[in-house]
C-alpha cells in the first residue's frame, strides 16, 4: 500500500512535527511535506495555538519558493482538522490548493471529528491514504489522543531512585541520586510536558521551582500542586513567575484562600468523600483546561496515592548503581493482598545515561486507542 518513498516522506513529516514538541498546546504536534514529481515542494509544523497548522505552513512554504502545489501529495502526521476553531479547517486549505494525494499517519483521535476531514478529501475527488507510520505517530501526540479519547491527559510519574528503590535519605536528602545526564534528560521530560503536578510535602521538604533548566525551552510548562490545606508557604519558590494552578479539596481557609490570589496562584477546589482532593477529577479539570501530558514530581505519599487511584500511565524511573536501605521508597500504598493482584505493568524502554539507567514502563490498562 506504501513505497519506501511514502516512508522516507512520512518519517521526515514526523521529524517535523517533533519540533513542535513544546509549542502546540494544546493542540497536536503535526507535521506536513509536500512532495511533487519527487521534490519536496513546502514543508510545515504545527505552530503554537492560534497560529498556522502544519499543513497550512507547509502550503504557505511552497508558494513562497514560487512552487504550485496543485497534483502535489501532501504528507500529514494527523488527518487534517475539518473543522473552525482558532484556524479555518486544514483540509479546506488542501482541497482549495487542489493536492491530488493526502497520506495520513491517523485519523484525529476526536471521536466527533476522527474520519470526517478523511471523507470531506475524499468526496472532493483527493487520493486519501491513512496508517502510514501510525505508532509514530501516535507515540508523539499519546497525549492529545488521551485527552480527545479518555478525557484525561497522559500522566507520567518521574522518580529517581537507587538500584533497591529508594529517593533518599530519611532525614530528606537525596540530591543529587542520579548522574548529571539523567537531570538533564529528566528536564527534557518536563519541558515535552504541558503541566508538572507535585505535592506540598514536596514543596516544604525541597522548594522547588518545577521549572524547566537544564534544557533549552521556548515555553515553561504549567506549574500544578495539590495541598489540602493550602499550606504553601507564600515564599515557595513555585510562587513565583507564572501563576500557579492549586488544586485543593472543600473548607480551605478563606484568609489563605485570599493569601494564595494575591499572589497570583489560580485556586481549584475539588473534594472526594474523604475530604481530600479528587485525584480523577482533578484529571479531568486538567484536561479541560487543555493539558495533554501531565508529568509528576512528587514524594512517595502523593506517588502512592495517584497509583492507588489509577491516575498514572506510565513510569520513568532513573535507577543509580548504588543502595541506601532502610530508606523512604518510590511509592506509598498498602500492598496487594496476592501476587496476581499486583499493578502490572510492561517495559516500554530500558535505556542507559551516563551510569544511570532509565527505565520507561507503562501499566498494562494504561494503553490509548491508535
């Protein structure tokens, strides 16, 4: 069905949706090649949200290199937006500048959209092929395919441990557990993601900034801390900058309340019954808000109970060749009562940095459509 052609063509579409890794939120990461007699014509990625789709960048390229992109195939990562938002539809722009051919990696994962722009190219007298790359594809927006199909972003919980799982000391020291290149590549994580979630144990014990440094970013990612109390001393360093999202349950003192607005932090209140915060809805908030990969840094008892709520997909865990015994752990839940009731979860990669390894897995019901 596809040449080695189609492939080279759609894996350098991909390569260019990637470099919208930390701009399109909360739109996908897209990327468009234009290919006529065998030259690419006009290339293109998704910019950030109100500006030019990849297709329509890609468009725009060609004509400015005085190339006509009628007859030419069109090579999208996504199937075209057919629909108003911020932009007018993509698949508009393709049938309007009267491409022959469109090969898409997927459908858009919008259940009341996906396969629509596919028909509307279609019935407009376009060749329309579809599954090119497909995984690729998917792996770069798991994202957005979550939020579209589950309502609730990717959760990726970060931990750094040693080889018998522990993060510290028990008095609370454990920087630095891991090699300098495993900081770095944890930073590179935090800046893909759309929002970093922590827990004010971890804004008392460590006060961090939840910024992203050891890597270049044109964007910081959304800061987002659960306290129940609204306890955050009102110097934490996550204060400052861009204004915080504070998830918080019913009964918040009102002074504090106040305290926290003053300083610019946008305060959600979200209660279970249990009178703490309601960890799937605050999921669900998340992505109403636009957040398509939310990325955890947190201590043991929040680690714990995001796990024990179903509330992550997948870990990565960065293991250093050394031991630490009797130690505060990675996770705090109460232990399955059978072996076969244990979270399961399956190797999606092992890689290893500088002495470090890193360890990405995913829980086995954590998969999203693709």
């Amino acid at each position: 069905m596809f040449s080695q052609t189609d492939f080279t063509h759609m894996e350098r579409a991909l390569a260019l949706a990637s470099k919208g890794m930390y701009t399109t939120t909360p739109n996908p990461r897209v990327g468009c090649v234009l290919v006529k007699n065998g030259e690419v014509i006009g290339t293109g990625f998704t910019q950030p949200a109100g500006q030019d789709h990849a297709e329509v960048r890609a468009l725009k390229d060609a004509r400015s290199r005085a190339k006509d992109p009628r007859g030419a195939t069109a090579y999208v990562t996504l199937e075209p937006c057919s629909h108003f938002g911020r932009t007018p539809p993509c698949a508009h722009a393709l049938i309007d500048a009267r491409v022959e051919k469109v090969i898409a990696a997927m459908e858009d994962p919008n259940p009341a959209v996906s396969g629509r722009s596919l028909t509307m190219l279609r019935d407009a007298g376009i060749d329309v092929r579809c599954g090119l790359l497909a995984n690729e594809a998917h792996e770069i927006n798991i994202g957005f395919v979550s939020r579209m199909t589950r309502r609730r972003p990717w959760v990726r919980m970060k931990v750094a441990a040693t080889l018998d799982g522990r993060t510290g000391l028990p008095s609370g020291e454990s920087q630095w557990i891991t090699g300098e290149d495993a900081r770095a590549d944890g930073h590179a994580w935090r800046a893909r993601a759309c929002a970093i979630l922590t827990g004010i144990g971890t804004v008392r014990e460590d006060d961090p900034q939840l910024t992203v440094r050891a890597v270049d970013t044109p964007r910081q990612p959304q800061r987002v801390l659960i306290d129940s109390r609204l306890d955050v001393p009102l110097d934490a360093r996550m204060l400052e900058g861009a204004a915080p999202w504070i998830f918080h349950p019913a009964g918040a003192d009102a002074a504090r309340q106040n305290a926290l607005r003053d300083k610019g932090a946008d305060l959600i209140e979200l209660s279970n019954e249990h009178g703490k915060v309601d960890l799937p809805a605050m999921l669900t908030a998340l992505a109403d808000r636009g957040i398509n990969e939310l990325h955890v840094e947190a201590g043991h008892k929040l680690n714990g109970s995001l796990l024990r709520e179903g509330c992550v997909d997948e870990l990565l865990v960065y293991l250093a060749p050394s031991l630490l015994g009797s130690a505060p752990g990675m996770f705090d839940f109460a232990p399955p009562s059978t072996l076969d009731a244990r979270p399961h979860l399956k190797f999606h990669r092992i890689d290893r940095l500088g002495d470090d390894l890193r360890i990405l897995a995913r829980f086995a019901d954590a998969n999203v459509a693709n």
